[in-house]
C-alpha cells in the first residue's frame, strides 16, 4: 500500500495506524527503508503512540537501540543502523537482535534495515519513505 503524507503529523498518525493493525501479528519486526529525513523516526514516533507507550520516541542513533515497554505487556525495541559501518554483523548479534525477534511479545523497528537485509526473519514487513517536495512524503507498506 501506498500513502502519501502532507505533513509529520500526518506520518505520525500513519505509524499509529500500522502499530494498531501489527500488534496483532507477533513475533513482529519492522523494517524502515529511505534517507535521512525522510520520515522514519517520525512514523516510530506514531507507532509508539499506537502502542500505548507514551514516553517521547528520540532517534536512537547515537547509541543504536533503545527499549519501550508497551501495552499488552509488549517491549518495543527501536533499532537505528545508520551509524552502523564495518563489522555490524557482529554489532548487530552483540545486540541480541536475534533472541528479540524469536520472542513473541517483542516488536522490534529497524531504521536502516537494508543494511541487514540478509539476517532479517521471514515475515519481516517491510516499510519505504520518499521525500517528496513541500513537507510531503511517500511511504510505502509491502
Ligand atoms: N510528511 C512528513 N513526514 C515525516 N516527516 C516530515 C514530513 N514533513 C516534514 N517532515 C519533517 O522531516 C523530518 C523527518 O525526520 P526523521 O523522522 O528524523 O527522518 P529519518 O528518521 O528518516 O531520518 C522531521 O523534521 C519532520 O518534522
Ligand atoms: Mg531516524
């Protein structure tokens, strides 16, 4: 599916939309494509809403992962790879990525996902952002 949003308020709302309908699918990972700036710690900002996690969602970029406990007693993991250059395979298996994903009540969003493209689960749902001009942006849900 295909969304264009006019505005970041819009792609919050959107985030929140998609964690509404994906709560119900577990285990869950999310993974988010597109450019910095392009809208995808703005969507996660949504998405947590729609989780019931009121906490402020700040980009984890500095420090790669951050958690949050959600409703239905689900953890939230918000994982940003942009930093992530060499070696982060082993970075990324340090994290335990892996024991997160086999773990039913754990949701875990991937900034930057493509970089880890090839260890992803099956089922991984996948989410592209575009800019487009004048606050807009594409976001496309696989
Ligand atoms: N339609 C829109 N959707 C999302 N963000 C938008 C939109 N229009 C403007 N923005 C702004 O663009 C920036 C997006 O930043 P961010 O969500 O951090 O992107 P990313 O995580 O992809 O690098 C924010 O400053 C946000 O306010
Ligand atoms: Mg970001």
């Amino acid at each position: 599916m295909e969304f264009i949003t006019k505005s970041a308020r819009e792609t919050q709302k959107l985030g929140r939309k998609v964690a509404a309908d994906l709560v119900k699918k577990t285990p869950t990972v999310i993974a988010l494509t597109g450019n910095l700036g392009s809208g995808k710690t703005t969507f996660v900002q949504g998405f947590a809403r729609g989780l019931g996690i009121k906490k402020k969602i700040i980009s984890p970029t500095f420090i790669l992962m951050r958690t949050y406990k959600a409703k239905k007693r689900k953890m939230l993991y918000h994982l940003d790879l942009y930093r992530l250059e060499s070696n982060f395979k082993e970075e990324i298996e340090n994290l335990g990525v892996k024991d997160i994903w086999k773990e039913k009540k754990n949701i875990l969003v991937i900034e930057w996902a493509e970089k880890i493209k090839d260890i992803l689960p099956e089922g991984t749902s996948w989410i592209k952002f575009e800019y487009l001009p004048d606050d807009q942006r594409k976001i496309i849900i696989e």
